[in-house]
C-alpha cells in the first residue's frame, strides 16, 4: 500500500512540476526528517549571518548617474533598480524564512512550509522578482591579462586591480561627462556590489572587461548566474559549524520579496507596499527597523499564507 502511495505522489509532483501549478496547496514536498523544520534546532537561533549585497548601494547609483545617464541605464534589465529606494536587507527576515525550509527533489527550487501550506521559490519566481535578463548558457569571457582593461587604465590608472569599495568611491566622488562610460562604470559596480559580490570584495576579473563590452555585456546571463549563486548560498545556510555563523551570497533579497508577497503577516512588520508592478521588487519598501527574531517567529508567520 505503502508503494502504490508513494508513486502516485511521484506522479503528482512530476504533473505538477511538467505543467507548472502555481497552488501552494498543491505542491507535494518529500522531505526527510533531518531537513523538516529547522527552526526546532535551537542551535539556529542565534547566528552570525553576513551578506555580501548591499542593497544600500543603489544610493550611490542614483546619485551618481545624471538624468540622461539614467535614461541610458534604464534601458538594460537593471534599470528597474533605480527605482527603488535603497535599504539594508533584514538578514533575521532571511534567517528566520529559512528555518522553515523543507526537503524537495528538485535541485533548483527551495522549499518552505508555512501554516501547512508549502512555498515554493524557483526559478519561475526569481524571475518575476527581479525581472532580470539573461537565462542563457554562462560562457567564459576572453580577454587579454597582459592588457590593462580600458576603463580601469582610464580611471584607476594607478591600479591594477579595482576594489569594491574603490569603485564605490569613485562613483561617489565624481561626475562624468562621457555618458556611455558612466553607464558602463555604474553596470560594473550594479554587478559587483549588489548582484553577485564576491568574498574578495573585489570587481572580477572578467567583469573588468566585460563592462567594457555592451553587447556581450547584454548577452551574459546574469539572471541564470545570480539565481544560481543564490539558490546555493540558500540551501547552504545552515550547513557546518553555526558557532561561526553563515554568509549569504548571491541575491538574497530575491527570496525577501518573495516572501513579503506570500507571507501578509510578514510584511505587516518588516515592509510596506508601495505598488503593484512588474519586477516585483518595485512593489516594496523594507522598513529601517527590524522586528526581533523571536517576534517573527511568533508574529511574522501566523497567518495564513496568500494564495
């Protein structure tokens, strides 16, 4: 009997996933007992989370960028972003969120389940999050290491390599006329700060010359990149030794919004709406202060989750 079950729920979630159902209350999650409920670990309560995106750094776009510049950057799949008002990532949101995860046999989905109804953040959702371009194949980026990249010869002449917190003051220390440059200059800086920031806090390698080059610039697939990234640094979280905390990486704010769309009772105290538009990143303004983590456990996810 055991069996026959067990292969129709098989079935089910096979069905589901092919034909692309969107009902919460229709998704059938297998998951172990090792992986059900995290949050009744108490070794996850109190962590150290770190985070390499800062969403805060879209002030220093908006003030950099002239308006002719802004109208250039808007054209590309990040210029959404200037639309939003800069904010520090409740990272206890993200935290207490994952301790709801469950197990799921698909590798690209994280699972969540929340008053007995199961959330399912894929792809499909990263998507009409971020609204970012780019799901094709990730290619190696040719270039020349004896040739200095144009723009860091230009503008940090003095340095071979570029730094987060290099480009960071630059942008916010100057103006620059060559409207083409500075839209290459803030594209850099999007990626590196806020997109996919890496451990070294260091503008990669390739991005140095990529930047330089629009049209392989907007061929790169950066939204099947950043999902990537993040979904792993999501499901790793509470691997290893908690003692010394976990760092995020990737997007993680992807997985915020996501959850203040289906989670009323969560964005009652972490955020406000402020529109109804597409990416739905647009539609939210994350409050400055942050609920305790025990208020969200006990007040952010009581309700019932939106369909």
């Amino acid at each position: 009997m055991f069996s026959i079950v067990y292969i129709f729920i098989e079935f089910v979630n096979t069905c589901l996933h092919l034909f692309g159902s969107k009902n919460p209350d229709l998704v059938f999650v297998r998951f172990s007992e090792n992986d059900y409920f995290i949050q009744e670990r108490l070794d996850t309560f109190h962590v150290r989370i770190q985070e390499r995106c800062k969403m805060e750094n879209l002030a220093v776009l908006q003030e950099f960028l002239t308006d002719k510049q802004k109208s250039l950057f808007k054209e590309s799949s990040f210029g959404p972003y200037l639309d939003i008002q800069p904010f520090k990532a409740p990272l206890q949101t993200i935290h207490s969120l994952l301790m709801y995860r469950v197990g799921t046999r698909y590798e690209e989905e994280i699972c969540f389940k929340i008053n007995n109804k199961f959330l399912r953040f894929s792809v499909e959702e990263f998507a009409v999050i971020t609204g970012l371009d780019g799901w094709g194949d990730k290619f190696t980026v040719d270039f020349n290491p004896k040739v200095t990249p144009r723009l860091v010869k230009k503008y940090f002449p003095k340095q071979g390599a570029v730094s987060n917190a290099d480009l960071k003051h630059f942008l916010i220390d100057h103006k620059l006329k060559d409207d083409d440059d500075a839209v290459k200059l803030a594209n850099i800086f999007f990626v590196a700060s806020i997109l996919l920031p890496n451990r070294a806090r260091s503008v990669p390698t390739y991005l140095r010359y990529l930047g330089d080059d629009e049209s392989s610039f907007s061929l790169y697939p950066w939204a099947r990149v950043c999902f990537d990234e993040t979904l792993k640094s999501l499901k790793n979280a509470f691997q290893g030794n908690l003692n010394t905390g976990y760092e995020l990486c990737g997007f993680p704010a992807s997985l915020l919004i996501f959850a203040l769309e289906c989670l009323p009772s969560l964005a009652a105290v972490t955020a406000t709406k402020v529109g109804d538009q597409m990416p739905k990143i647009l539609n939210w303004k994350v409050k400055k202060c942050q609920p305790h983590l025990s208020t969200l456990l006990s007040n952010g996810f009581t309700r019932s989750v939106s369909s």
